[in-house]
C-alpha cells in the first residue's frame, strides 16, 4: 500500500523535528515522523539508514537536513564501495523521504544523484543474489528426523516449516497466524486446514499430524498460534518476531547440514518453485501464494524478462529536479 507523506508544516515542529533528525534518531523518531504508516522491519531499515547519512555528514561537517545535493552524491559514492544496489537505492528513498516528510525538496531527486544511481544500477547488475529455496525434499527431511524424544521447539520448528512451505506463507502472514484460522476436521483428526486471506490451504498427513501435535502443547488456543520458547523449553505468549522465523530456518539448515543460507523467505521461494513443478503458470502461483504481482513469483523461478516487465507496471515516472 502506497503511504502518504504528510509534511511539518506548523514552523515550530519543523524545527523541533529537524534538530531531532540533525542528530542519530531512534526507532520511535522515525515511526512518529512517518505517523505509523511503516512495519518494524521498515522503520529499522530507515533508522539505520538515515542514521549511516547524518555519520557521514557530520564526520564532513556539514548538514543532513536539509541535505546538499553533493553530499547526498557524495555519501551514495562512499556507500557504493560495499553496498549492494538495491541498498544504495533504499537509503536514497530513505534521505528523500525524510526531507519530504520536513517540506524540503527531495534531494535524492536531483538529476546529478538520478544519474549516480543509475550508472551504479548498471555498475552492480547481478549483485543481488536470489533467495535460496527451502524445497519439498527439506521438509520431508525435517518431517522424518521428528520423533518422540524432539524437543519442543523442534516440534514448532518443523510445524512452522511445514506451514510456511505449504501455504507458501510470508514471514508477517506467520506472525499473524492464530488460532481461529486453524480448521480441524471432526471426523479426522490430524486434517488441519489454514485459512489465510479468505483463501483455504489443506496441509499434508504428515504436516497436519506435526501441527496438531504443536497444538496440543500449546496451554491456551487463543492468540498466535507459534510462540516463543525460552531456553527452558517454557512455551510463552508472545508471537514470534522477524529475527526468530530465521532462525529457525539456520537451525533447520544445521540440522540437515547444509551450506545454503537459507532465509525467512526461503519457503516462499521453495513453495513457488514447487508448484511450477507441478504445472502451475505464474498467474496461478501468484494467486497461491498472494502474491499482489507476478513479478516476484517470476524472479524465483528464473524468468527475468516477465518479472521486469511486471515491475515496470507499479514504476512512476517522476521528473527530475
């Protein structure tokens, strides 16, 4: 969803805010400036983001709001020398946003930093390494090494895994996921359907057997359905955070040794690959797996073109400075 900059536009908060943003922000500082359009993952991007510019500007002693094209050029090119792409891009969005957000013009889109950004764009083509996949022989792998003496949180490992890989889930979706979308069937037990979106995914045998028994070690059905497990094996009430669904991800990638740095997103990837297997075009993995364009579905399974051409249907086309 498309956010809306609203600018400071009483004199007196403006200033406030530009001391404020002159200095290394927090968390909070960002989530007030952008009046909580943002997710925590978002608003930690831009806080380390805007954070690594005002460094930069006060280590060449000069301002960083409103920020001068040059130094904004500047910091791009230093940044260059060990970020990716896609994060050069990202922490211009991130500058611009901040200076829209105070009533100043965006400096990010000046025609000289426009020029950078596409010249690094060129420069650091095929920097950006596609997601590995957690694919159907993992699982199954994960589903078989779960026995009587596993431990708690291997239990809720394997669930989420099995979860997240069948109903091709987003970290956020598995956050959110709570008991009252789960549907057991009466007559058989171990037939647990997910409802997501007001779309029905039926999970396998052998992962609603392994999500049923997660259920039961669960002490309330009400809330999140995964939770955290503190190093006791105590089951708390909390759900799980961004960092947590990775990690459990590394410990699966350890528990079959593996060297693919696998990710939050590695289901999804893994899920998308899958049904291509199984004959689905790219409109039907997109519909799958809620995937608002089929530009990502396209990227995981290698067809470049289709998924730049996607891409180009959200891109606005805005003048320069």
């Amino acid at each position: 969803m498309r956010k809306k900059c609203i600018p400071i536009t009483d004199s007196k908060r403006k200033q406030q805010s530009c001391q404020r943003f002159s200095q290394l922000v927090t968390v909070d500082d960002f989530n007030q400036l952008t009046h909580q359009q943002y997710s925590h993952n978002s608003l930690l991007s831009m806080f380390n983001d805007w954070n690594h510019f005002v460094e930069f500007c006060q280590r060449r002693h000069v301002s960083c709001i409103p920020a001068s094209t040059t130094a904004v050029r500047l910091f791009i090119e230093k940044q260059s020398e060990t970020r990716k792409y896609a994060t050069l891009k990202r922490m211009a969005i991130t500058i611009g946003l901040v200076h829209r957000f105070h009533e100043f013009s965006d400096p990010c889109n000046h025609r000289q930093t426009k020029m950078l950004l596409a010249q690094l764009r060129v420069d650091k083509r095929g920097d950006a390494k596609q997601t590995k996949a957690f694919n159907a022989s993992h699982l199954s792998q994960i589903q078989q090494q779960l026995n009587s003496e596993s431990s708690v949180k291997q239990l809720r490992d394997a669930a989420i895994l099995s979860v997240m890989f069948e109903c091709a889930m987003k970290r956020s979706e598995l956050r959110e996921l709570s008991f009252s979308q789960i549907q057991c069937d009466v007559i058989e037990a171990t037939s647990i359907q997910v409802n997501i979106n007001q779309q029905h995914y039926q999970l396998s045998s052998a992962s609603s057997e392994i999500v049923q028994r997660w259920i039961l070690m669960v002490p309330e059905h009400i809330g999140p359905l995964f939770r955290r497990i503190d190093r006791h094996g105590n089951i708390g009430e909390q759900p799980l955070d961004a960092s947590s669904i990775y990690r459990v991800f590394r410990a699966s990638e350890t528990q079959l040794g593996l060297s693919l740095q696998l990710s939050g997103q590695s289901a999804r990837v893994g899920a998308a690959k899958e049904l291509a297997k199984q004959g689905y075009d790219v409109k039907d993995i997109s519909d799958f797996g809620r995937w608002l364009s089929p530009a990502m579905p396209a990227q995981y399974l290698g067809k470049q073109v289709l998924a730049d051409n996607e891409r180009l249907k959200f891109k606005v086309i805005k003048p320069w400075d």
